[in-house]
C-alpha cells in the first residue's frame, strides 16, 4: 500500500504542473468576468422600465386611464398619432422601439357593453439572444395589466346578468411579428423560442471546431518539435511557406469536415427533439417561419461557410504562432489558452445579449474580437443583416493575413527551433 501512495503522489505531482494550472485558472477567470457582466446586463435590463409604443384609436377616459394605469407599473408609453397600422410599423421602428399594441375604435362601448375585444400587438424581431425575450416579457405583462384593470371594472360595474365569463380575459391579443417588412400572426415568444431552439446548436458547434482546430494544430507543431521531426522538415528544399501552407489548409479542411458532420449530426437531434415533442405546434410555427425568411437557403449556408473558414484558418494561424512556444505535446494545451479565451468570450456573449444593445466602448470591444463574428453570422443571416455578414469575413480576412505574415516571418527563421515556454521548469 505504501509503495501505491509514492506511485499516487509521483503521478499527481506529474499530471498538476503550471501548464494545467495556469490554463485553468485563466479560464474560469475569464468564465467569472463573463458571470459578472452578463449578471449586470441582467440586473440592468431587470430594473429597466419597459418601452411600449400605443396607437389608441378610441382615445376614450377608459383608454387614457389605463395609459396611466401602464405608466404606474414601470412601463414608458410613446404615444404615436392615429393613422394606419403600417404608418405605425414605421413609427415604431424611426423610434427603436419594439413592442407596440393598437387599441381599436369603440373600444370603451364594447367593453361598457360587457363585450370581449381585441387589441392588436406588433413585435419587431431583430436578434435572436436570450435578452431579447425582454421585449416579449414587456408586452406580455402589459397585456396582462390591461386584462386585469379591464376584468375589475367590470367587476365593479356588474348588476348579476352579465357573462361571467369575459371577466378573466375581457381583452383578447391579435399578435404579429414583423421581420424584415414581413408580417406573421404568431406570438413573439413562441416564435423566437422555436427559432432560438434551431439555431443555438450553431454557435456551440462552431466553438467546438475552432477549439478543436487550434488543438489539432498546436499539438502537431508541438509533437513535430519534442520529436525533432521539424527540423527535418525544415531542412528539406520544400519553401518554407509551402509547409506553412500545407499545414494550415489541411487541418482547415478538417476542421470544416468535422464542423458539417457535427452540424448535420446536431441538426437530426434537433429535429427529432421538436418533432417528437412539439410536432404539431412546431410544423406551424415552422411555416411561419418560413414565411417570414428565418430560414437558412443554399446562400446562407454558403456565407456561413466561408464565414466558418475564415474564422477556422485564423484561429489556426494564431495556434501555429502559440504552438511554436511549447516543446512538447503537454505544453501545447496550455500555450492555447489566449487563444480560448478569445473564442470564450464572444461565444458567450451572442448566446446572451446583443453587442447593439451595450455601450459604444463595450460594443467596439466585441466587434474587435474577429471570432465575434463568426458567432454573429447565423442569426444575422436569418435576419438578412447580409452586408453586416460580409464585412465580418472581411474583417476575419484581414486579421487572417496578418497572422499569417507572422507566421511566415517565424518559420522562415531559426525563432521557430528556439521559442519555448518553460512554464518555470528547473534546468
């Protein structure tokens, strides 16, 4: 037994070494930042009135009372004047706001009469993060108030012949959602939800490949260096760029195969979780998702594609450069972790909120990062954000041909046989 401790303790000693350590540290470091800002966002949003637009056509003392009624319960009104619903839409979107309901002519004689009405809502979709439920939660809730007062007035004013029940929803909502000009009658919240439930499988199947490629990458330079095999390779009449290249392309090709297999792979699972359990809700609400353009075409998941390239060739160029300092295969999972920490935090940060919604400096941090837009590119596609897309890969493009001119300049030097991290290791 003596004899299995000294074995324990030797294999500990081993396995928990800086290159483990440090990585780890770092990592729930940047995961504790992350908590943090995101808990203030939350915090933030929580305590933030809602913002809801009002068309009142019948602009009656009931109406305006329950104006006042919203106003009380931390919800901004912005009245617009009465036209027609699409002047309306319009408003709504010149004033960033929304949510916005229309409330109908004769409105206050229906209800005097103890005759159930309807009240029109308009959603503008234009992000796909979990914050955005917000705007759905203010419409909600005001709808909700509205049905309330309505009910206890009615209440108040019953003499014992009306039909009770109109009492628990006297008030009856006619949603819409607009996205992109198109106009669908459907709750906001079931749609976002089912469009959330098909496209969160993207952003973690790209983290997954762009982790993995920087891995693969890493390791095979820091593998090539323990075992002396990259001096040789070096040393042969092949250009030096050539290898850089073949290295780079080759783990890129792989790395997109891995990226396709896993996103059919997720993609049966999704739709075997929706069809199995929401078959019939979600086939209807896949059709009006269709009719409103959220739905990935042969262009989308072409953009998407090179998108993903673009953002894998990068992530590689900086894991050559990183894997160039470690000496062995062990080291190399720990000289990655920039390099993670920079595919963390945007990851992250489009699962939750909408880089629009924060603060100029917060927002050009985030778009600064290139892998933000990777993460970005899926929804902005659904949204038909095109040129936002674009100038994305762009921007990964550029940062590419930087990385990769690093990468010439070391491996056409002797800096690459001597770069080392020696994570405090006695000599």
């Amino acid at each position: 037994m003596k004899k299995f401790y000294i074995l324990l303790k030797k294999e500990v000693k081993e396995l928990l070494t800086l290159q483990l350590i440090l990585p780890f540290i770092a990592v729930v470091v940047v995961f504790m930042l992350i908590g943090n800002f995101l808990g203030d966002e939350a915090k933030k949003q929580a305590t933030s009135p809602g913002i809801l637009a009002v068309m009142d056509k019948d602009n009656s003392l009931l109406t305006n009372d329950i104006i006042d009624m919203l106003k009380k319960n931390n919800i901004i009104i912005t009245s617009f004047p009465i036209s027609d619903n699409k002047s309306f839409i319009d408003d709504m979107k010149s004033e960033n706001i929304n949510v916005g309901i229309v409330i109908p002519e004769n409105f206050s004689s229906q209800i005097n009469n103890k005759l159930s009405e309807n009240i029109e809502t308009y959603s503008i979709i234009n992000n796909f993060t979990i914050t955005a439920t917000k705007n759905s939660t203010v419409l909600g809730t005001s709808m909700t108030l509205i049905n309330d007062y309505i009910a206890s007035k009615l209440i108040a004013l019953e003499s014992g012949s009306a039909n009770i029940s109109i009492y628990k929803t006297p008030i009856k909502e006619i949603d819409n959602v607009i996205v992109n000009n198109k106009t669908a009658s459907v709750n906001p919240s079931v749609l976002t939800n089912f469009v959330m439930g098909q496209t969160t499988f993207i952003p973690i199947i790209l983290f997954l490949v762009i982790v993995l490629a920087a891995q693969m990458i890493a390791t095979a330079i820091a593998t090539e260096k323990e075992n002396k095999t990259l001096e040789t390779l070096l040393s042969t009449p092949v250009p030096r760029q050539t290898i850089v290249t073949a290295k780079m392309v080759a783990a890129a090709l792989v790395a997109l195969l891995m990226a396709i297999i896993y996103m059919y792979g997720m993609g049966k699972y999704m739709n075997g979780v929706t069809g199995g359990v929401f078959s019939s809700s979600s086939e209807n609400v896949k059709q009006i998702a269709e009719s409103l353009g959220l739905t990935f075409n042969i262009g989308s998941y072409a953009i998407l594609g090179v998108s993903l390239f673009f953002g894998i060739l990068l992530a590689l160029a900086i894991a050559m450069i990183l894997g160039a300092f470690s000496e062995d295969s062990k080291s190399a999972q720990g000289v990655i972790t920039p390099l993670m920490i920079l595919v963390l935090i945007p990851y992250f940060l489009s699962l939750f909120i909408d880089p629009n919604t924060l603060a100029p400096i917060y927002r050009y941090l985030v778009y600064a990062i290139p892998f933000t837009h990777i993460f970005l590119a899926a929804p902005n596609l659904l949204l038909g954000n095109y040129l936002f897309v674009i100038y994305g890969i762009i921007y990964l493009a550029i940062i590419f041909l930087v990385f990769v001119y690093i990468v010439a300049r070391i491996f056409s030097s002797d800096y690459i046989m001597t770069m080392k991290l020696n994570f405090g290791k006695k000599k």
